[in-house]
C-alpha cells in the first residue's frame, strides 16, 4: 500500500470515527500517523533534482508575499496592477504555469509579490504543480489569499485545507510548548494549565510513534492533539493571511458588506481598480513593517531614505542594517519619536524602535 492510499485509510477512519471523550485517544494517534505519513509525502524523492522549472525564486526585498488562489481568481491582473511586472492574464484557467516575481515600493520599502500558478483540489498530493507552490509559499512573509467574491465561501475552506495539509499554519501562533528531544532519562511531562484535549498517555505514545523515547514536555497552554503534533514535527510554519476578494463589482452592496467586516479581509475589483491602495497598505501592516530614520550629529535627519524594520525591533536591529560593524562601535543612541518618553532620549541597544523613529548612533571614541 503507497502512502497516499495509507493517508486515504486514516482519513476514512478519522470520518467514521464519532468524536467523544471515549474516541479521543483514538483519534489523536490517527492524527498523529497522518501527520507522519504527510511529511514523508512532501519530502522530495531521491533523484528529483531542482524544485520544478521557474519557481526558484531568489528572495529579494524587505519582504515576502505568495499570491495564491485557484485559478482565474484575477492573480495575475493584481500583480500587474501593483507592480511593473508583467503576468500573463487570460479568462482561462492555467495561464500562469510559473512563478512569477514582482515587486510593490510602498512607504520606502520593497516588497516582493509572487504570482504563484493556480492552486487546485489535491495539490498536497502534487496534483497540478502544487508541490511546487506550495514550497514557494512556505519562504513568503505573508500569503494573500485571491479569492472570487461571485463564488461560495467553500473555495476559501478548500485552499485553506490544503496548506494546512502539508504544514502551513495560517494567522495562528506557534503553541507555547517546550519541548527538546534528549539522549536519556525516559519522557519528562508537564503542564502548567489545565489541559481538555491532552493527557500524559496520548503524549507518550505519539512520541513514541514517532520513535521518540527520551524528551523533556512543558506545555504552557491548553493545546490540542494536532497542535502537540505540530510542535513534535518542528517543520510547520506558521503564516499571516491576508484575504483578498476580486470582482466585487459583480455582486450586490449587501454581500459586498458582509465581505468586508470579515476579518483579515480586503475587498477589491481589479478590473476597475477599486480598493488597491487600501489593499497595499493592508499589505504593508500584516508584514509588520517600520520605517525609521537616521542622522548624523548636526544635520537634519534623511527622510528622503529611511530604513525598513520588522515591528519589534531594536536599536541593535537599526545598527545591523545600517552596518554590520556599527552595533560593536555602539556607545548609545539618540532617537526622537514616538518610541521614547521625552525627546530625544538617550537610549541603549535593546530599545525598541516604532515607526517614524529618528535615531542618531553614537560611536565609542
């Protein structure tokens, strides 16, 4: 029996399987074979050479973005609009049959859109070129899900469920569990909540199934089996989505409504170019960028350049990205905004920047 008829099996089992208290281990370490079976899946074969023709994509820019949707959602008409790129874009499915990169400049940063091809049912399993997409989507920042407003909300469950499937994680944290594989002493468990869907037997035996017999386990929040499995697995990442839904000008103002007070959601129409500067910036706060400014003793601050930070930032992180070398000549900063009490504040390395800082480095003598 192949893999893919062994995740089949599970699958049916876990279907026919009635969720109580009494199935719940039962369930658990179904989960936890499946899982296991789909990481063997998506690992590449012997032999399988480079991840397909026209999808190793240097990483470039200040961040990431994978454009993904099934196809004819209006991918490649988006990237076109938002970037110089050229897509080729037709009212026919599979017109993009590669990845195709461009790039947004919005508030001094550059942020780099992949159009990836369309997705379809079964790309977990390789159908179409889903394997390969979802490589691709794996590196991004942020995935903007495309999505067409005139269809049924199960498009959105069904891409969902695909990248779930092979270890993508959208808009959740990663679970507060700590957990380190050991070379002795047996399995060390603990938990400092109370937990409903775990217990200390379901943890030993998916450790075990997955031939784990000395670890230490803390678990600091009430997770579930699918989550523990995650944590064990270590390979699942754990992305924002941004949902974006096309062609609302072909549906009414009452539907259009319900759309937009979802949340994480951006309503558009590439076609007359509605909402698109909404959906960049929209783009630009789901990256948690920042953009802070230097100067130089005496002068005014350079606000025609600027540097592009992640949110949570320190001064440390503004030395790097101004100079490797700098944060080891450090003697303190001064920086004038929003971050600090009074103006300017004389600050260390560990102190967190926020947007629009402006910040003077002061060297050691």
């Amino acid at each position: 029996m192949g893999i893919l008829e062994k995740i089949a099996e599970i699958e049916k089992e876990i279907s026919r399987t009635q969720k109580n208290k009494a199935t719940e281990y039962h369930l658990g370490l179904l989960k936890a074979k499946l899982a296991k079976y789909r990481v063997q899946l998506l690992e590449p074969t012997k032999g399988a050479g480079v991840k397909g023709e026209g999808f190793d994509v240097m990483k470039s820019g200040d961040a990431r973005v994978a454009l993904i949707g099934f196809p004819s959602v209006g991918k490649s008409t988006l990237l076109n609009k938002l970037t110089k790129t050229h897509s080729e874009a037709g009212a026919y499915e599979f017109t993009t049959l590669t990845c195709i990169p461009g790039k947004i400049e919005h508030n001094g940063a550059n942020i780099q859109l992949l159009d990836l091809p369309g997705i379809i049912e079964g790309a977990a399993q390789g159908k179409g070129r889903g394997r390969q997409v979802i490589a691709v989507a794996r590196t991004a920042d942020l995935v903007v899900m495309m999505l067409d407003a005139t269809k049924s909300s199960q498009q959105r469950t069904l891409l969902e469920l695909e990248l779930e499937a092979v270890g993508i994680r959208l808009n959740r944290s990663k679970p507060n569990v700590y957990f380190k594989v050991k070379t002795g002493g047996g399995i060390s468990f603990n938990a400092t909540v109370k937990l409903t869907h775990l217990n200390e037997k379901m943890v030993y035996h998916i450790l075990h199934d997955y031939k784990i017999f000395n670890a230490e386990v803390l678990v600091r929040e009430d997770i579930t089996v699918d989550e523990f499995i995650d944590v064990v697995l270590g390979n699942r990442k754990y992305i924002k989505c941004l949902y974006v839904y096309n062609k609302i000008d072909s549906i009414t103002l009452e539907e259009l409504d319900k759309l937009a007070r979802e949340p994480n959601t951006v309503v558009i129409s590439c076609e007359m170019d509605l909402n698109l500067d909404y959906l960049v910036d929209q783009i630009w706060r789901h990256l948690n960028l920042l953009r802070v400014y230097t100067k130089k003793r005496g002068e005014y601050p350079d606000f025609e350049g600027g540097l592009i930070v992640r949110k949570g930032a320190s001064v440390e992180h503004v030395c790097h990205a101004i100079h490797r070398s700098l944060a080891d000549e450090f003697r303190y900063a001064l920086v004038w905004g929003t971050s600090t009490k009074h103006n300017p504040q004389r600050v260390g390395l560990s102190h967190i920047v926020d947007n629009d800082d402006v910040i003077q480095v002061v060297k050691k003598k």
